[in-house]
C-alpha cells in the first residue's frame, strides 16, 4: 500500500511543500465531514465574484486557514472567499504561496453532486502578482463526492489518491494519469456566453457530429476529474469568471503534467497569463492537446474580445 506520505516523500517535492501538501490533504478530510454534516445555506457575505457565500464556503476556507496556518511552511496565501487584493500572511519566513478555492462548485453541494477544492502552490515570486501559472511547484484538487480523492502533482506526473476510510490515510489508486486523443467527451460551462462567441456555434457543432459526450457537472474539479480518469477529452469556459490564481493556474499545472494542454482561448497558454489581480480571471479550454488544438481552429478570431 502506497499511501501520500510514502508517495510524496519519494518524490521530487521538497520537504515544505510536501508538508503543505499533506496539511491540505488532512483539511480535504475536514471539509468532506463538515460537508456531511452541516446544513447547507446561504449567508449574508459575497466572495470575490460578488457570489453569495454558502455555510460551506466560509467553512472550508476557515479549516484550509488554519491547516496552512500550522504548517508553518507557508508565508501567504490567497482564497477565492477572502475579499482583498491582500495575501494573509502566515509564516513570515517560508518561502511558499498558496492559492485555493475551499469549495469549487458550492452551489451545487446542496444537490449532491460532487464538488472539489483546489489549490496551487508557488515559489520564487514575493507576491502573486509577479508570477505566472509557471511558478507553481505543485498543484492539486481534493474531490468530494462517494468517497474522497485527492489529485497532485509536483511536477513529475499526475497521481490519484483515494482516502481509505478505516486506516485514515489516503491510499494510491492510479500514477502517472495521462490524456490521450480520441477520448469523446466535452464540458461545456456558461454555455450563454459560448453561443455569442464568434465560431463557438460551430465548435458545439463539432463536437456534436464527432458524437462527443456532453458531462458537465458545474464543479471544475469533477469535470477535469473525469477527464483524467477517462484519460482524455475538453472542458470549455468561455466566460471569464474562472479565477487565474483559484481554478484556471492548478488545473492547468495538472493537466499540462499529464499530458495535455490549457489555453485561454486566444492562443495562449494559461500558465503563460500574468497574474494582473489577485482576483484575474480568464476562459479556458483544456484537455488533451489534439481535442484543445481542434476546438481552437473554431475560436481563434475572437482575440480581441479579452
């Protein structure tokens, strides 16, 4: 049995960042139990997407504070629910930043469906807004749904945990995930947005005549999820409301590690994007390279909308 901690001490990671690595991944377990058990309603408070909070939202960013509060490793972070343009700083002198969105999909947590948290680690930059998506050293997702899995890389490949219940630990369940072309799956969010994009039409088109497979579930994390367990396939969001730092940076790091490819839908790579604001957002289209490449042949007069 080979479980995080063995995994990620064999790796290439340094001690700081594993240890930041297994403080979220005991937060992940935190968040599924308060998920199980508390109820789900909304608050009077806004993230910085101007989205009401749910209980759950303030919840979950309260128990990642405090696991990256203790580990000592972090000198700030930033989270999707803290409203500032500020890191919280954390420990002085480590050398480590931290982004993460505590519930990615939080408004569909109430229906049952799966929702993730999501988080990426950098070093080198003092603050985020001298970095690009390329100076994360790690990335990962934590996946709530009938069990918890957890998903990392630190650059040598992608791996998937599952968290084994009786012995507390989380468990690997498959290494090295790639994405491959001729997976026919697509995910397509703010598809009200997608319909007045020039070519956007045609692409759903597309995908429809190459009898793709429509899953979209409204958490990232389960859709990109799927994509890497499925080992191929295209999730599109061609709103800019998927945060740089939060969503789009760690899922590209990931998918990237794995094989595939994220694009801003104009031709650039997502990792390559300068972080403007600690709340920057960006579309997205990422999967594996030939489903990105294709879907970008349809999009690419449409640079001058971003």
């Amino acid at each position: 049995m080979t479980t995080l901690t063995k995994h990620l001490g064999e790796s290439s990671a340094s001690n700081s960042v594993q240890k930041t690595i297994l403080a979220s991944a005991a937060a992940g377990v935190e968040i599924y139990q308060a998920l199980k058990q508390q109820k789900i309603e909304y608050g009077n408070s806004h993230n910085t997407s101007g989205e009401a909070q749910l209980s759950h939202d303030l919840i979950a960013d309260e128990i990642l504070k405090d696991a990256l509060e203790a580990c000592d490793e972090v000198h700030c972070f930033v989270s999707e629910e803290r409203e500032t343009d500020l890191c919280f700083v954390s420990s002085p002198n480590a050398k480590l930043l931290v982004a993460f969105d505590p519930i990615d999909g939080s408004s569909i947590a109430g229906a049952g469906l799966a929702v993730g948290t999501s988080l990426g680690i950098y070093e080198g930059p003092s603050d985020f807004l001298s970095c690009t998506g390329r100076d994360q050293v790690a990335a990962m997702y934590t996946l709530y749904g009938p069990r918890i899995l957890l998903v990392y890389s630190v650059g040598d490949g992608v791996h998937l945990f599952a968290y084994d219940e009786v012995e507390k630990k989380f468990v690997l369940e498959q290494s090295d995930l790639k994405l491959h072309h001729g997976h026919k799956v697509c995910s397509i969010g703010s598809l009200q947005k997608s319909c007045d994009i020039k070519g956007f039409p045609d692409l759903i088109l597309h995908w429809e005549k190459e009898q793709f497979s429509l899953r979209y579930s409204g958490s990232m994390a389960a859709d990109i999820n799927g994509l890497l367990k499925r080992g191929g396939g295209v999730f599109a969001y061609p709103g800019s409301k998927l945060r740089l730092l939060y969503e789009c940076n760690p899922f590209a790091f990931l998918v990237e590690q794995a094989g595939g490819k994220a694009r801003d839908m104009c031709g650039r790579d997502i990792l390559d994007l300068q972080v403007k604001s600690i709340d920057a957002t960006s579309p997205i289209l990422i999967g594996a390279q030939e489903e990105v490449d294709t879907a970008e042949k349809y999009l690419m007069d449409n640079c001058k909308l971003y």
